[in-house]
C-alpha cells in the first residue's frame, strides 16, 4: 500500500464542477477517467477512494448513458465523455470498446462491497442491464465484434481489431453476470440474483470455445487475431471460466515457457515472436500492445503459475515488484525500447490485488 497511495493521490484531477477523477496514470499522459482503470484501480486498492467518490464516479458515467445503453469508456477532466478510444479528433473503430458494460457492473459491485449500500445496487440495476443489453452478442452470450464493424474489444488491446467472437470481453460479460447474480444473492434480492445467474450460464458453457488443447491456451478471438492469448488464458483460469483441466494445461505451458511471455515480472499479450494480425490504430511490433511487457496482468499469471510451481509464481511478482520500486510504476517496458507511463496505477494495482488462493483457481469452475 505504501508504493500505491502516492500514485492514486497523484492521479486525482478534479473536473470544473469539482467531481474527483482518477486518471489511468499519476505522470498527467491520460487526463480523465476511464471505465476500466478506475474499476480496477478499487478492485485492487480497495479503500484507497472513499466509498462515496466510487458512486459519484459511477454516477457521472451513468449520466451519460446513451440512448442504445452504451456508456461512455472515458470521462475527461473538462467532464465531456467519450465513447470511443483514441484522440476525440480521430477516434477508434466503429463503436465504443466492447467491456465498458461489464466494467460498470463490476464496479457497481465492487462499490456495493466496500460500502454495504445495497441500495445503490437496486436503484442501478435496471441502467447496467440497459448498458449489458448493449453489447453485440451471439445467442450464448459470448461477445462478437463484426468483421465488417470493427471496434476495440478489451481495452487492454484497444488497438487491435480482434473480430468474431472476442474472449476477454466475453470472459468479462460472464464474470459481470456473476458478480451481479453473487452481490444480489448477498442482499437477499432473490430475483434478480436469479436473472443474472441464468444469463451467465449458457456463456461458462460457451467459453471453452476459444481453448485450443494444442497450444494449451484460448485463442483471442475466433475472426481476425485468432491467436493465444496470454493475459486471456490467465484470466479465464483466475476468474473460474476455465476448467480443472485447462487450468492445469495453461499453468504447465506458462511455467514450461517463461521466456515466451515474460520479461522483470511483466507480461507480453502474446508469446515472443507473435504479433497481432490486424490492428484499428497500427502497433510496431516489441511496442505498448504489440510486443511490450505489462504488468496489469502479472497477479493473475502468478496466480495461475502458483498451481505448478509457487516459488516461481513468488519470484514473477517479486520482479515485479523490485522493478516498480527500482525504475517506478510504468504502463509498459521493453528490453530494446525503455520504460513507458510512469505511475500508471493498473500495473500496481492489479499486482495488489491478485489474492485469489491458488487452490481455488486449480479447482476450476467446471
């Protein structure tokens, strides 16, 4: 916590009217709030933002909801919202990034969590639905981008035109639908938790979907950029979307592999020498989304690691973290092309809050 508090009081900006934003990073390079960073800078650092600025904030988006359902990606600090990635003058692809929904719902929860207003929950509910049923679905529920449409899918990767159907955001719709079906339950609001554990279902049945048993990892896509996903695969494992089997199989290859992803605690998206096939915004390669190390999914990589081998998944985090205290908190480095955005508060954060017991992740959810 000491290393994140500096970092989350540097981030904070204040719109005119005076509503606190956190932005992505504490260097000034992202001046707003995004959707994605804010919910997992309080998933990781919970009780670093006071319960009542999380409202706000998931208020301000929900006060731009547009008609259709979708919510704003970002909010910057002039407080206009947009939809899309990229500068305002010249966006990204066809519509907004395809897991600002789930984000909102995650983010409601986490609120709910940390503050015990189940009241905020039920006021909110019928809006987050609005922004779910916004996204483009196939008729199990997994997330599709159109070939023809192309638009960013996880934002993590918003510059590359992954088509078909996309594993992250639709790993994120399951997890959403979960957690708001776990948090309903909770409050003993019996219906809805009954609604929201239904439409999970058929998407868990679908998600093995994207596991290639030859590779031992989910592919990102089934269109453009079908290709392994790392931080996909981790994901999928730490959130209980993969099975006892694939767990075991994405743990083996990520400890039997470490030079393909892995460089001082960081993650590569993709194993060495792989490049994603399509970009909405070109990428050199060995650069940001292309071919740099991050740390956003470090935690989740560890945890997963730790079901073959905990030593090595202590010493991935500990590189992690002696490279944070030695060079500083960046967004993304590069043996060839240096450290880039400094004080970027996922990279932290996410590291912060991977707890989730390695016994549970091995188990699987099916």
């Amino acid at each position: 916590m000491a290393l994140v508090q500096p970092l989350v009081d540097a981030a904070r900006v204040e719109m005119p009217d005076g509503t606190p934003l956190w932005c992505p990073d504490a260097a000034g390079h992202y001046r707003g709030a995004w959707l994605r960073d804010f919910c997992y800078l309080v998933e990781g650092a919970s009780g670093l933002v006071s319960a009542g600025d999380v409202l706000r904030i998931i208020d301000l988006f929900l006060r731009h909801q547009a008609e259709d359902g979708s919510v704003p990606t970002r909010v910057m600090a002039d407080g206009v919202p947009d939809f899309r990635e990229g500068p305002r003058e010249d966006p990204i692809g066809s519509g907004p990034p395809v897991d600002n929904p789930s984000f909102l719902a995650k983010l409601l929860c986490a609120y709910v969590d940390l503050s015990g207003d189940w009241q905020a929950l039920v006021d909110r509910l019928d809006a987050v639905a609005q922004a779910l049923d916004s996204l483009p679905i196939d008729r199990h529920g997994l997330v599709v981008i159109d070939q023809n449409l192309p638009r960013s899918g996880y934002g993590f990767t918003d510059c590359v035109s992954k088509t078909g159907k996309e594993l992250f955001s639709s790993l994120l719709r399951w997890e959403a639908l979960r957690r708001l079906a776990e948090t309903c339950r909770r409050w003993e609001l019996h219906d809805d938790a009954h609604f929201w554990y239904e439409l999970a279902v058929p998407v868990h049945g679908a998600l093995s979907q994207f596991y290639d048993p030859k590779r031992h990892l989910f592919m990102a896509a089934s269109g453009d950029c079908r290709q392994a996903d790392i931080w996909g695969s981790a994901y999928a494992c730490v959130i209980g979307a993969a099975t006892g089997g694939q767990v075991s199989e994405v743990a083996a290859w990520l400890r039997g592999n470490l030079d393909a992803w892995h460089w001082k605690g960081h993650v590569r998206h993709l194993p060495a020498g792989e490049y994603w096939e399509r970009f909405l915004r070109p990428v050199q390669p060995d650069h940001y989304q292309n071919g740099g190390y991050w740390a956003v999914p470090t935690g989740w990589v560890a945890q997963v690691i730790a079901v073959e081998d905990t030593s090595l998944a202590r010493r991935v985090v500990l590189e992690a973290l002696e490279e944070f205290e030695q060079y500083g908190v960046m967004e993304w480095i590069h043996p060839e092309h240096g450290r880039h955005t400094p004080g970027y508060l996922a990279s932290v954060c996410n590291v912060l809050g991977a707890v989730i017991p390695s016994r549970r992740v091995a188990a699987g959810y099916g």
